[in-house]
C-alpha cells in the first residue's frame, strides 16, 4: 500500500492538472498519465486515487509495470515511446493504443501482429512536425501516404495523430500544425502536451495529454 501522503499527493497533482485543463478547454481531454521510470509505489497511489489511463514509452518496462495489472477494470494503456518491428506483437497483446506509429514497416508488422493475437487496438501516427533529424514520427509530406496505407492495411481504427514538438521551440505552432494535418485527413484524435505545455496544447484542441512528472512527481534517471 502507498502511503497515505504519497496518495494524497497524486490525487492532489490530478486534481490540479484536471482544472487547468478544465480551465481552458471545453471539450473532453483524457489525462495520460506517463508512468515510464516511476516507483510501483507511485503507480498504486494512482490507481488508489481512480486514475485509469496511464502511457509507458517501452514495451518491455510496460509488460514489467502493467503485465500482472491487465485485469484492472477500465484501465487504458497508452504506447507513447519508439516502436521497433520486432516488438509488434507484444505491444498489441498489452496496449489498447499505440501511438507511435511512423513507418510502413511499422504498419504492416502491426498488422500481422493484430491478426495473429486478435486484438486491435488503436493507433495514431507520430508526426515529425519539426522536421527533427533525430526524431520519431513521419514527415508532414509523408503523412497523406502513411495515412492511406494504415487505413488500407490495418484492421484496427487509425484515430488520430501525436506529436512532441522541439524541445527549443514554443509549442504553439507545432501543436497548431498538428491540428490542422489532423482535420485536412478527417482524424479526430490529436495527442500533444506534456507536463510542461498540457494546458496549451488543450487549448489548441488536444483530446489527450501525456503527463509524467506533473503528476507522478520526478522520474528516477533510469
Ligand atoms: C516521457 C514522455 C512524456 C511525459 O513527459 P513529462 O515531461 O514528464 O510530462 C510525454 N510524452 C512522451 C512521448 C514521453 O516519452
């Protein structure tokens, strides 16, 4: 059991995000709370406190913090980090969404995964918005084709699109483009906002934010 002021601290951290984005947005925003590189202690406080919808950016410290959790009722997993081919299948047999698609690869091995194991959870497509070297997501030229291809070929819901701005750059014009791509192919889902730009990307129409350290506290380095 967490103790008694961890719980509260969370909950409090919850609360307090739940009105910021309350304060800004008026349509439904679903918190993500991103639990990579957090204590299980953390992770209990937050289902103590009623959260059910959580990110982890790795398949495999996923399965170690969510494997023997599946059966909790109502909980969503999010993938939200880096999707290698040869991870496909265990990430569709744990994750209801997967966020991070960005190659045709990925498309097709996910695909095949989702046929095997019979589940199909959702997916959006990361999109390199600022043309980042070193950085996941397709380019936004890429994005009428990877659309097409994902549409045509995976048997789950393409939903919407995800994005992590430069790190060097406001947010606002990044989160503004996102949007727009968004609408131009009739997705309605954008994915955009962390702990330190989730209220400006719900007033620039996110419908989920990704949370870690504005609501679990900071992460252990590794
Ligand atoms: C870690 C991570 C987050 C959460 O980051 P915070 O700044 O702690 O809120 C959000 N999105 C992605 C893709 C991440 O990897």
């Amino acid at each position: 059991m967490p103790s008694t002021a961890l719980a509260d601290t969370i909950a409090a951290n919850r609360a307090s995000i739940q009105s910021s984005i309350g304060a800004v947005a008026d349509h439904p925003v679903e918190l993500i709370a991103v639990s990579k590189r957090q204590p299980d202690e953390r992770i209990e406080a937050a289902l103590e406190c009623g959260h059910r919808i959580f990110g982890e950016n790795r398949v495999q410290e996923a399965q170690e913090h969510w494997g023997g959790r599946r059966d909790i009722e109502g909980l969503t997993l999010h993938l939200i980090g880096p999707l290698q081919s040869n991870k496909s299948e265990d990430a569709v047999a744990l994750f209801d969404v997967i966020q991070t698609v960005d190659r045709p690869k990925i498309v097709r091995t996910l695909a095949q995964a989702a046929e095997k194991i019979g589940r199909t959870p959702d997916v959006f497509i990361q999109v390199n918005t600022g043309q980042e070297p070193q950085k996941a997501g397709v380019l936004p030229s890429g994005l009428a084709d990877l659309v097409a291809l994902t549409r045509d070929t995976y048997p789950g819901r393409l939903v919407g699109l995800m994005c992590i701005p430069p790190v060097d750059e406001p947010a606002g014009p990044h989160f503004a483009l996102l949007s727009k791509l968004a609408a131009r192919h009739g997705l309605e889902k954008l994915s955009m906002g962390m702990s330190a730009d989730y209220a400006l990307a719900a007033s620039f129409g996110a419908t989920h934010v990704r949370v870690g350290s504005a609501f679990f506290g900071e992460r252990e380095s590794d």
